[in-house]
C-alpha cells in the first residue's frame, strides 16, 4: 500500500481518472488486507473505498478481467461546491441530502431515540430541524407511537417544506441562541443533529437553556456533531475545519468530551456511537437503559 497510495494520488492528480487490477476481494473472504494470495496480496473492498475517500474520488464499479482479477476504477471528486454552500434553504443543494440513506447514521438514530425511549404522546423537540426529513426516524424507532413535535430553525423556506411532510407537527421560526423561550414548555426528547458547533452557538449555554427549562424530569437529549462532508453526492469521512487541508478531529472530539462530560456532571448517563455523525445520548441516570435497541 506504500507504493499503491502515491502511485494513485499522482495518477488522480495528472488526469482525474486511474484503473488498476487486483485480486478480486470476494475470492479472499476472511483474510486481511496484505495476505498473500496465489493472485497476489488480498485487500478487501473497504480498502479501496477507504483509498478513494482519502485521496478525494469515486470508487467506480469495478470490472472483472480474469479469473479471480478485478480492475479497479477511481475517478477525481469534480470541482463542485458542498451542498451547504448556499445555505440550508430550498434554493440550495442541501436539500438533495438524505442523511437516513447513510446506513450507519440511521441505525445509530433509530438506537439513540429507542435509548431515550419518549412515552407514547411525549413531546420531542427538534433544534435546527431544517426540512425535518431526520424526524422519519421516530416513526421508524416507534412505529406503535405518536408523539406532539415542535421542530425550530431559521430557515423559513425549509420549514415550510417541513409543514408539507409533517402537517401534525409545529414549526416555528426561531434562534436556538434565543432559549429558553417559556412559551416552548418541556420535552421529553431533545433533537439537535448537525447543530452545536454551528457559528453563533455556545454549546454550554445552550445544554444549560436546555436542561433546566426545556427538558421533562425523565427526558433526554440526542446531540449530533458531524464527522464528515457532502461533496459530489459523496459522504466523505472526516470532521473539516477552516483553512485546513486534511480533515482533523481535534475540536469535534473536544465539543464531544465537553458535552459527555457536562451531562454527566448533571446527573445524565452518556452514550457516544455513530461514524459520519457522533452522537451524544443522554438520559437520567436513573433511568434502566432499555434493551431491544436495534433497528
């Protein structure tokens, strides 16, 4: 792979588009990538995925050229923009983003909203719910449930599409800096996805508006910090931060640990899961965790 990886980034580089063949990775079920083969050194699939993140591209379909050989296929992200980067309104790209199509994202939600567990008629606020596509997941978690959901962001356009899907919920134009805001009441599920370290947003004020104003005695909160980007339809692995040209953790896991650590001072047990999405779970200490959490 010290040889393999260089070779790729400049081939990218010179003309966008690179194939190479590989002993095909479903002949070496059950070997580690680097083990010898009678076709060469096993790697599996994921290796090459993980290769085209890194290096910015596509893994093409791959092609089969002879027995037990495949041709792999990368290809050069193209030069676009983020979706995000006209914001998070319906004349953007954003909306185009279905994060429950990302099979680890949906299978940590689904277990993260069953570990909070709302009753049935609960109330379940949604911050920064944007178009509220995440809030299909309740349905999912708790197909037998209906719950009074109050969904808040400042992005008009995507709440009036939101008021198209979930005509039974409330949307509300408002700034999660501005909480509490009394008139919102108490909840027993509190959604933030994609949201604390938005610009503007002190993570520890917010947690404390939340917790002492607008969270039921046995409620709990679902916190999502992001770990990767949009990018060509591609999902990208990798918290970003500005000026930097690879992706680097150090400030997501600092905003993860502060927000474990800040609930847990308050009385919460804390969960962290998730892959392109960390999520933060908490639920009183008290509470039994509940089993049956799988989607």
């Amino acid at each position: 792979m010290s040889m393999i990886l260089p070779a790729v980034r400049s081939a990218l580089a010179a003309g966008g588009d690179v194939a190479f063949t590989v002993p095909d990775p479903g002949v070496g079920v059950g070997l580690y990538a680097g083990e010898p083969t009678p076709l060469g050194v096993h790697r599996p699939w994921q290796t090459w995925a993980d290769l085209a993140d890194l290096l910015g591209a596509h893994l093409l379909t791959p092609e089969s050229v002879e027995a037990g050989r495949v041709r792999v296929r990368l290809r050069a992200y193209a030069g676009v923009s983020a979706p995000d980067t006209a914001g998070y309104g319906t004349g953007g790209h954003w909306g185009r983003v279905n994060k429950l199509e990302d099979p680890v994202f949906l299978f940590t939600l689904v277990e993260a909203l069953r570990r909070v567990n709302p009753p049935a008629g609960g109330r379940v606020l949604a911050l920064g719910v944007n178009a509220g596509r995440e809030l299909d997941a309740l349905a999912l978690a708790f197909p037998s449930r209906a719950f009074e959901v109050v969904g808040i962001d400042l992005e008009e356009t995507a709440l009036a599409e939101a008021r198209t899907h979930y005509p039974q919920a409330t949307f509300r134009t408002l700034d999660v800096t501005t909480l509490p805001v009394p008139d919102l009441g108490h909840f027993d599920l509190v959604l933030a996805l994609s949201l604390l370290q938005s610009p503007g947003i002190r993570q520890d004020t917010l947690l404390r508006a939340l917790r002492r104003e607008h969270l039921t005695p046995g409620g709990g909160l679902i916190l999502g910090f992001p770990n990767a980007r949009y990018l060509d339809g591609f999902l990208s692995y990798g918290a970003r931060m500005r000026n930097y040209a690879r992706p680097d953790l150090s400030l997501l896991m600092a905003d993860v640990t502060a927000a474990r650590r800040t609930l847990q001072k308050h009385g919460f047990k804390v969960f962290v899961t998730g892959k392109y999405e960390v999520l933060v779970t908490a639920i009183p200490a008290a509470e039994t965790t509940p089993g049956g959490l799988e989607l």
